[in-house]
C-alpha cells in the first residue's frame, strides 16, 4: 500500500462553524413603501443599529411594527426624531435609593373630531394597510383580516391599527395552542368527536384570531354586530332582541316598546354631560319585563353616528325570565378581543348551564372569554318583590310618598339583583351615603354627623359640632343632649377613624337612643364615585334583618384590621362546618 509523502506532513485544522446569517433589515422596505419618511432616515438607521432596547426596530415583522407604533406617537406628540438630540440619563446613587414616582398610568384617546380629520384618518389606515402588506410586514391572512376593517373605518389612526395588528396576532398565537378547548367543549356534551376534532385541527392551523369567532360551531351561542343592523332605534333593538331570543327555547316576546330616557344612570362615567339610558319593555307569556340599559353614541369616521344599546347589559331581560322560570340556563357574554381595540366589533352570546360556564372558566384567557358570574347570580322577580315588601314592612320606605314609591318599585323592576341588600339601591334616603370625590373635594366627619343624622331620621341628632380633623389628625367634638363628647380622631378620609363611630354609639346608649348604626356595602348608594353607606337600626329591626339575611351588617367601630379578622373566623367556621 502506498502512502502520500506529502499527506504525512499536513496539518489538521479545526473546521469553523458556519456564521450566523446577518439579521434581517426592513431599513429599506420602510423607506421604500414610505412608512418611514425620507426625512426620518437617520433616525431609522439609528433604530436599526442601536443596542438601546427601547428605540430598536427590531427583525421580525411583529418587532417592525411595534416600532412603527412608537414611531406615529413620536410624531403624533412631537417627540424627537433626531439621534444626536437623545441625553443618555445615568442614575446618581441618590436617584437610585430614592427613584422619582412613576408617571401616571393615563392614556388619552385622540379621536378625529371634525369631518376633514375623519376622512384623512380613514384614508391613512386604508393606506396603511398596504403599505404594511408591500413592505412584507402583514402575512396575507393579516391583510385579509386588517383591509376591510380599515376600509370600514374601524381605526381611529395609524398607531391604532398598528397596536391592534399586534394584539390579535398575540390573540392568535394564543388560540392555536387552546388545545385543552375541544376536548372540553365534547365532555360538556357541546360538541361531537368529530366536531371536536374538527375544531382542535383549525385552532392548531390559526384559522381563529378571535375567540368570539369560535361561537358560530358551537350550539346555542351566537354573534352580534351594531353594522348588522338598522340604523334607526326601535328596528334595531326590536331585531336584535328577537335574534337573541332565538338561542332560548320559549323566550319568544310580543308588546315590544323602546325610549330613551335622559340623564342616564346606566354609564360607569362619572359627571358625563349627555348620558342617556335606553328603556326596553317586552312581554314573555302573560309577565312584563322592562330593562334599562346603557345607550352608547358610536363614534365613527364615516359619516352619521349609530348610537347602540350596551352589549354588556341588555340580555339579561331574558336572564331574568330564565331565572323566574326556575331555568338551569343563562346567556352569557362572550367577549371580543378585537372589540377592545378598534371603534366597532361585535360580541357574542351563548346559551350554557352553570357547570358548563364552571368548567369553561378554568381554561383560562386562552379560550373563550366568558363573563357569566352576573348571569347565575340574578334573582327570581318574586324573591326581589318579596325583599321589597320585607324592607318596607321594616320601615325604609316610610319616608316615601306614595308617587315615590312608585317609582321605585317600577325602576326596581327595570334592573337585575344579585342579592336582597341591592333593593334598597332602589329606594331613595333609605341608606346613609358619606360621600367623597367627586361631590367633595376632601372627606369631612362634620357631614358624616349630617348623614347621620339624616338616617336616624333626626333621633341622633348632634349640636354644635367642632371638627378639627380635615386637614390632619385632630379632635372632634359635638353635643347630644346636655352632654359634650369629644375624641382624638385620624385625618378624615374613605375608612373613617372608628373611635367616631365607638363615641357615637356610646352617645347613644348613655342619651338612652334605642338604635346603632352599621355600615352596609357600598353598592346600594346611589351616588357614583367614592361613597361609604350607614344604616340605622333600632334592635327589632336589627334582628329581622339578621334572621331574613336581608343586608351584610359590618360593625363601624371595629378597626379594618378586626373587622378582616373577624371575617376570616367566619370563613374559617363556616368551611369547618360544611
């Protein structure tokens, strides 16, 4: 055998592995498409380089367009875009032990106003959407998906439809890895094998973007869009609440009525000028059912306003026949997570049982996104009639003129409740309401003595009150009787210093004032904002509501660390019990 001479005197070298391909750079897809202007170069060539976290562009599409997003807000705000004008800030050892507070978790909403800003911002999202898609940064679903709602007019800007682009693709890639949806979906008896298989390959293939968009193969559940409907009222809520009462088996109603009521009560917003709530009355069988829900003004960018009714409301009409009916189901809201981002969306409702709902809600956000608490929880009319008649047999109503009566048993009837207590939400002066912001600008124990005052219908009535504690801790003195009672107290705030309420009820007993008072939940006030509700009751009174479990009593001259004790010793007995 021969042997090279030359081979023997080789040297073995060590075989590099391969370099990592350079990044990808959209530099130039940006600038040709124009999502980046020419005279913005710099600063993009500074974002595609840099190895600041917080201004680099990024390689993936999903990273492009967050960048994007960040860059419209900087020319929205007039924010800089020239690298060279950037402070690098370097924290001193003091800055460091002793950070400034962070800035206000606030974003303001800047909707195009007048009709020239509206048409530019509706042909800027349009275009958008296509330079997105020539620049490679939407996949041709994405495009599917993003045209027509730009075209609609559903993106107020071009930074909304950025973040909205993105959100959903994290929608998206949730939904894809749903895997434990099917099979529970076919346990629940909702679904067939094939179904669920069915369905378990389309999530894994990213058909759906949208958990609502999963409804339409399931039995019983529905979606709703404002854009399917009439633009006048009374044909839009007319057949919106027929298309709902399809999903329930003998729900169907006749007498169909629809106003608008001003101001409205309904709206969360605190001191909005225009409110309005929209009243539906309808008949199921031989009973008459009333709801009062939020009317909304829809904001759009192309042309007239379609004001809808709230989606998060409205159904529980029927709840409420279900529950009088002594039905296992309810509809349940099935949330939009594109409705969270742009100006329409729609929503969607589902027909299921509580268990059903139970086991669905231990999925998590990656599935469909239920809120079905409220809907198990609404009284029967006749326990909601019967608690009225309870209250008013114990004298909360007696203040009330028959005409007010009235009317607060009607507004009653037009509202769902969770519990005996919420009646009295219904019933004006029948709770004591210590208000805060927005009506006061500071908390004042003078005018918690005025409140209660008022709630004991004038039997604690106190005199020359002096108040020493509104801007910081202090002393508070009053008279009751021939008597002057006075004690140290905190500075006045939402949690009022017990040792008030320990001076009043000693007041009381010493003034031989049959009665307490005690604090209730601060959901039967009708004011918004910050309130704390008071009650008094004389022993009788006291003790029905005990028996009846009419109203969550809460001692106010415990302490909040007591009265969390106090709780858990309860918690704690009644699991031991069962």
């Amino acid at each position: 055998m021969l042997l090279s001479a030359c081979g023997s005197n080789q040297t073995t070298e060590t075989a590099k592995p391969p370099e990592a391909p350079a990044p990808h750079s959209y530099v130039q897809a940006l600038l040709r498409t124009g999502l980046v202007a020419e005279q913005h170069r710099r600063w993009l060539l500074f974002a595609d380089t840099t190895r600041q976290d917080m201004y680099q562009l990024g390689h993936t599409p999903r990273e492009v367009r967050w960048w994007l997003a960040s860059y419209e807000e900087r020319i929205e705000k007039k924010l800089t875009l020239d690298p060279d004008s950037l402070q690098l800030f370097i924290a001193t050892a003091e800055q460091m032990r002793h950070p400034p507070p962070p800035p206000p978790m606030v974003t303001i909403i800047r909707f195009p106003s007048t009709p020239a800003a509206k048409v530019r911002a509706h042909k800027q999202t349009i275009h958008l959407t296509q330079q997105l898609q020539q620049a490679g940064l939407l996949t041709a679903a994405e495009y599917r998906r993003t045209l027509p709602l730009a075209t609609a007019g559903e993106f107020y800007s071009r930074r909304n439809l950025l973040m909205t682009v993105n959100e959903m693709a994290l929608v998206a890639e949730g939904l894809q890895q749903s895997g434990d949806l099917p099979p529970t979906l076919q346990r629940l008896g909702l679904l067939t094998k094939a179904q669920a298989q069915q369905l378990a390959h389309d999530l894994r293939a990213g058909v759906f973007t949208d958990p609502v968009e999963v409804l339409p193969r399931l039995p019983y559940a529905r979606l709703f869009n404002r854009r399917q409907y009439p633009a006048a009222m009374l044909p839009y809520l007319e057949q919106l609440h027929r298309d709902v009462a399809k999903l329930l088996s003998g729900l169907q109603f006749t007498n169909f009525r629809a106003w608008v009521i001003t101001p409205g009560e309904m709206s969360t917003c605190i001191n909005c000028d225009g409110a309005e709530d929209v009243l539906v009355q309808l008949k199921i069988g031989t009973k008459e059912y009333a709801q009062r829900s939020e009317w909304q003004p829809k904001y759009s960018l192309n042309g007239g306003s379609q004001p809808e009714i709230d989606a998060n409301q409205f159904y529980h009409l029927f709840n409420q026949a279900l529950a009088d009916q002594g039905s296992p189901h309810r509809l349940v809201f099935v949330e939009s997570e594109q409705a969270k981002h742009i100006i329409g969306g729609q929503f969607g409702l589902w027909r299921m049982t509580a268990p059903q709902a139970e086991a669905l809600d231990t999925l998590g956000a990656s599935a469909l996104q239920l809120e079905a608490y409220e809907s198990f929880k609404i009284l029967p009319t006749d326990t909601v009639t019967a608690a009225l008649r309870a209250f008013e047999a114990l004298g909360f109503l007696r203040h009330l003129s028959p005409a007010q009566r009235a009317a607060a048993e009607a507004h009653l009837h037009q509202a769902r409740l969770q519990s005996r207590e919420e009646v009295l939400h219904y019933v004006p002066g029948s709770v004591g309401e210590y208000q805060g912001d927005p009506q006061y600008r500071s908390w004042s124990y003078a005018r918690l003595l005025q409140v209660l005052r008022q709630i004991s219908s004038g039997r604690f009535s106190p005199s020359l009150v002096r108040d020493g504690c509104q801007h910081a801790d202090g002393t508070l003195r009053f008279q009751l009787g021939n008597r002057v009672y006075s004690t140290p107290l905190y500075q006045a705030n939402e949690s009022p210093d017990p040792r008030l309420f320990q001076l009043v009820q000693r007041a009381l007993r010493e003034q031989h004032i049959p009665g307490k008072f005690y604090r209730v939940s601060f959901e039967l006030a009708q004011s918004k904002g910050m309130v704390v509700n008071y009650v008094f009751l004389s022993p009788p009174q006291e003790r029905a509501i005990r028996q009846r479990h009419l109203l969550d009593l809460t001692d106010p001259t415990l302490s909040d660390e007591e009265r969390y004790a106090l709780e858990e010793a309860r918690d704690s007995a009644s699991q031991s019990g069962q």
